[in-house]
C-alpha cells in the first residue's frame, strides 16, 4: 500500500557544498614562471590560505556529520539507522596536507603541497554522489521496511475483515430469507419461491456493497492510524537534511567575503612582485651609459613597461573572478615578454640572430610548401588559404634571402619589423585554414607558424 507521506521525505545529496576551493593557485600567481623575487611572502600567502581553505573544509564535513547524527537518532525511533560515511580518515589526511604547506622549505614545493592540498578538495568533492547515493540508498531502506511493516499489519486486518464480512453477510441473508418465507401461507409454489430467492439474492448484493464502503473505509482509517506515527518521525528526518543543506549554504555564504579578502590579498601581492621586477630591471639600466640605454631603446622599454604595469593594476582591479585574473597576468606577461624582445632583437646582432633563425625558416619553408600543394591538390575550394600561406612562404623565403647578405654591421634591428609582419600574416593564414578545416577535419595545419 502506498502512503502519500512517504514522499515528502527529502533525498539527502550533498551538491554544491563548500568543499570545492572558492578560487583555485594550480597556477603560477607570478609575473613568471620562475621563482618570484619575494618568494617569502607568496609562501607566507599559501600556508594562511591552505589554513583557511582546510578550516572551511572541516567545517562543512562539522556540519554534515552532526546533521547525519541528528538523522540517525530520529531514524532509530522507526527501528533504522543512517549511518555516515567515516570522516576521521579524511579529517586526519587534510591536516596532513596543510603541514606540508606549513612545512614546505621554498617556493615550488610550497606550491606543489598547496596544489596537492586543493586536488584532494575537489576529488573528494567529486565522490559526493556516491556518498549521497550510500545515504539515499539507507532512507530508502527505511521507508520500504515501513511501508512493508505496515502493509502486512493491514493486509491481516483486511483478512479478518473479509472472513468477518462474510459470516455476517451469511447470517443476515438466512435471516432475510427466513422473514419471507414466514408471511407465505400454505405451501410455496414454484412462482413463491423464485420470487423469494431473487429477493434474498438482491438483497445479499445490496449488502454486500454496503459493507465493501464500510470495510473500505475502516481500512483507510486503519493504515492513517498506523501510519501517523511514522508520518510525523519521517517529517522530521526530511527536515534535519533540509536543515543540512540550509546550513551548508549559510558557511558557504558567509565565507565568500574571507575569499574575496585573499582574492584581493593575492593581488595586491601581484602588483608588489611586479614593481619589484621593474626596480631591479631599473636598477640594472641604471649601470648602462647613455649609449648604451640608446642603442637598446632603453628609454621606450621604460615607457611600454610602466605602461603595462599600470593596464595591469586596473584589470586586476576590475577582475572579478580567477579567469579574469589569470587574463589580466597573461595579458602583462605578453607585453612584458614583447618588450624585452625587443631589447634582445637590439642587442643581438644580424649574424646571431640569423644564425638562430636560419634551421627554423628551412624548416618552415618546407612545411609550407607540402602544405601549399596539400591544398591545391585535395582541397578544392581553398584559394584563399593557398594564397595566405604563400604570401607566408614568400616572407619565409626573402627572409633567407636576407641572412644570406648580412654583414657585421648590419642591426638585428633591420629584421624586426619582418618578423612581426611574418607573424601576423602566419596567424591569419592558419585562422583561415582553421576555419576551412571545418568540413575537413583531417586536414593538417602543423607546421605553419614559422
């Protein structure tokens, strides 16, 4: 028999729960990938973050575990149990992981304990289903064992019911048809007594169908008696999950305001590990003379670098998430990078930089030209990409051309501006061939960015 009560138990899962770190460091929080110049206080950020992350953590498992207890002790009170999944082992493991943390002797391994710490986060957070569906699987349990306590207590009841039922339905039937054949006199003719069975008949039908709505009837009444007690028990079961849930939301709430804290802790520390590379590129040009600082353009790398750090204290500011951050810092280490390459193209002179360039456009030209010719041959249709890549080869090609005549007076400089009109035109040329790629998915592209 089904009980519409049992429905309105909530099913336990534990989703969404603050047991997936707020904003994750498996990335370099650098300007680069070395070893930052104030290591001391980026460790010092990693153990108050591991603290506060294992904190957070073991207080959501806190939460989970003594509502699971509540639960267990209101499902004792219908003879079952929910038992909660064993937390001391996870408990110990964390704590262990923040002391390798705490522990860590410089910059890397303390980012790797850190990382380490935040994979078993978010594992464990990933099992969550399994360890809802344990505890799904034991309210189940207990609401079947219910219904079927119940089902058999009524199922008794209902047989009772019938055999009583009848008997009495026998009794009065005798009983009516005694009184009929009581206010016939003399002998009963064959008319008489079909006359009389066809009324004990209906009347038999005419009780019958009145006692099935009173049986009926009493049989409800009994399941709702005997299910009362349970319906209450089972209402506050659902509720201490409910109450679960409710409560793990509030700690995720309120430690959102701890996260953006050392979200903006975090930049702070960027923006400070920044100027203090500025101070020491600052610090080494300050050794160069005036030639020196000129023949290098010293003066414009000065310019293009205050510029990006300050393009980068604003997108920080505005960053409102840890995809937003990480754009911002590859944004400033592209025009870092792009800066000081600058410089080394000045310093470098045209022999050097041609005898680095030279095996890389062989290659490139070769790659080119089988590509060329890929595309001319099964690919009808993609004039304008042939056209791209060899505009592309052509460069390639006058680039060869020119390290054959260098001199040692020749500036390295003399090569840049081919360089980066190079590099844009093999962008474009492989975002077109990408999207002609669409309709042919295996074509190869490797090889076309010299």
């Amino acid at each position: 028999m089904k009980h519409w009560w049992f429905s309105s138990i909530a099913v336990f899962v534990i989703a969404g729960v603050l047991l997936v770190p707020i904003f994750s460091y498996a990335q370099n929080s650098t300007v680069y990938a070395q070893e930052p110049l104030l290591a001391d206080e980026w460790m010092e950020l990693r153990r108050d973050l591991a603290e506060w992350q294992s904190d957070n953590f073991l207080q959501s498992l806190d939460i989970i575990q003594v509502g699971l207890q509540e639960a267990n002790a209101v499902a004792t009170e219908l003879g079952g149990s929910i038992d909660p999944p064993d937390m001391a082992s996870t408990r110990g493991e964390v704590l262990s992981l923040v002391s390798s943390v705490d522990s860590a002797p410089d910059y890397t391994q303390s980012r790797e304990a850190l990382s380490q710490l935040h994979d078993y986060i978010k594992n464990y957070a990933a099992e969550r289903q399994t360890r809802s569906g344990n505890i799904k699987q034991q309210v189940d349990e207990l609401k079947a064992t219910l219904t079927d306590s119940i089902k058999a207590e009524v199922d008794l009841f209902v047989e009772d019911l019938k055999e009583t039922t009848q008997d009495e339905i026998e009794s009065l039937k005798d009983n009516y048809r005694q009184s009929l054949l009581a206010d016939v006199e003399g002998s009963l003719t064959e008319g008489q007594q079909a006359t009389i069975q066809q009324q004990a008949r209906d009347y038999v039908q005419e009780l019958a169908a009145q006692k099935q709505t009173e049986n009926k009837a009493l049989v409800e009444a009994m399941a709702a008696e005997l299910s009362q007690p349970h319906k209450e028990v089972m209402t506050r079961l659902g509720q201490v999950f409910e109450n679960i849930k409710n409560n793990l939301d509030d700690h995720r709430a309120q430690t959102e305001a701890e996260a953006d804290s050392f979200q903006e802790r975090r930049k702070v520390l960027i923006l400070k590990e920044v100027d203090a590379r500025l101070a020491e590129a600052q610090q080494r040009w300050a050794n160069l003379t005036s030639e020196q600082k000129a023949g290098l353009g010293i003066a414009n790398l000065e310019t293009e670098l205050a510029s990006a750090r300050a393009q980068l204290g604003e997108d920080l500011q505005e960053a409102a998430s840890e995809g937003a951050v990480q754009q911002a810092l590859q944004d400033f280490r592209n025009q870092w990078q792009d800066a000081v390459q600058a410089v080394e193209e000045n310093r470098m002179s045209a022999q050097e930089l041609c005898e680095t360039l030279l095996p890389k456009l062989t290659t490139q030209e070769e790659k080119l030209i089988q590509l060329i010719e890929t595309l001319r041959g099964n690919h009808p249709g993609s004039e304008a990409e042939q056209a791209a890549y060899q505009t592309v080869l052509d460069e390639v090609q006058q680039l060869i051309q020119s390290c054959d005549q260098v001199s040692a007076e020749t500036p390295a400089s003399d090569f840049a501006q081919a360089l980066q009109k190079l590099q844009a035109d093999a962008d474009r040329a492989k975002q077109l061939l990408e999207d002609f790629k669409g309709s042919f998915p295996k074509l190869d592209s490797e090889g076309t960015q010299p």
